[in-house]
C-alpha cells in the first residue's frame, strides 16, 4: 500500500511538473511575440541594422599580430550550419591602424577604444568596445538577416539613410 501511495504521489507531481513547464513555455511564447511585434516597428523605423560578431580579439592583439580569423560561424537556431567569413588584420607601422579584410571588402579601423568604422561600400563595419574587444559585422536592410537569423551574433538598428 505504501509503494501505491508513493507511486501515485511521483506520478501527481511528474503531472505538475509537467503543467508548470507548458504554463512557463506559453508563458514565454507570450513575452517573444511582444518583443517581436516591438522589434518589427522598431525595424520599421530604421530600416537596417548592423550585425556585428566579437572576433575574440583584444586591442592589444591587434596591434601585436597580423591574424587570419573565422567568425560567425556554428549552429543556428533552425539546426542549420552557418558559414561565418574569414577575416584578415594587417597593422600600420605606427600601430595606430588596422586594415581589416574579408574577400570582398577592407576597411581601416583607427586601434584605440571605442573606434568604429564602415567600409566605402558601406558593407562591412567594425567596433573596438570600451572594453578594447573587436567586433566585426555587416550592414543589412533585409528584415530576415536583422531580425530572425543571428544567433551568434549582436544586432544593432541603424538608420537605412547611413546606406544609402
């Protein structure tokens, strides 16, 4: 009798476990969809957004080493692999620049703290943080690639006129 009362109190509490972890999921589900429809007019309002990646890379790095560095890349939120881009770092003489390079488009990043930069073609962006962290990213206008794919990545709203 004893093992039919423990059995049915496990099997109670399992039953509300359960419970509690689909209120939590609905729960959550709820709060996304207001941070998406929030995220959506915000979107509409500024019309691109910079998708940056932390290169792992210290200021102090930089000015040291010329580096050949994959980043973006892992799995996403779909299961789906994701490539990343290679990027490429050559200091200046000086050590007070760096040109950072993918295979389609470079950009010179001024090495102190806090130094952002777009690319001529207005492609390809990179931020050394406050901290003296190098992130390195693109610009898009498309929805999708600001909104829904970058799991790995931080994605700040910009103004669609910087592109235009």
């Amino acid at each position: 009798m004893r093992y039919l009362f423990l059995g049915l109190f496990a099997v109670f509490l399992t039953g509300c476990s359960v419970a509690t972890d689909i209120y939590d999921a609905q729960q959550l589900r709820i709060k996304n969809e207001k941070i998406n429809k929030l995220n959506d007019k915000k979107f509409e309002e500024y019309g691109a957004c910079f998708v940056s990646f932390d290169a792992n890379v210290s200021l102090e790095l930089l000015k040291n080493r010329n580096l050949t560095k994959k980043i973006g890349n892992g799995i996403n939120k779909y299961g789906n692999y994701t490539e990343g881009f290679w990027i490429y770092t050559q200091t200046d003489q000086a050590n007070t620049k760096v040109e950072i390079a993918t295979m389609n488009d470079i950009l010179i990043l001024p090495l102190e703290v806090g130094a952002q930069v777009m690319s001529k073609s207005k492609k390809l962006g990179a931020i050394i943080s406050d901290k003296g962290n190098l992130s390195v990213g693109y610009f898009s206008k498309n929805k999708f690639d600001c909104l829904e794919r970058n799991d790995f990545a931080n994605v700040s709203l910009v103004s669609s006129k910087l592109l235009d």
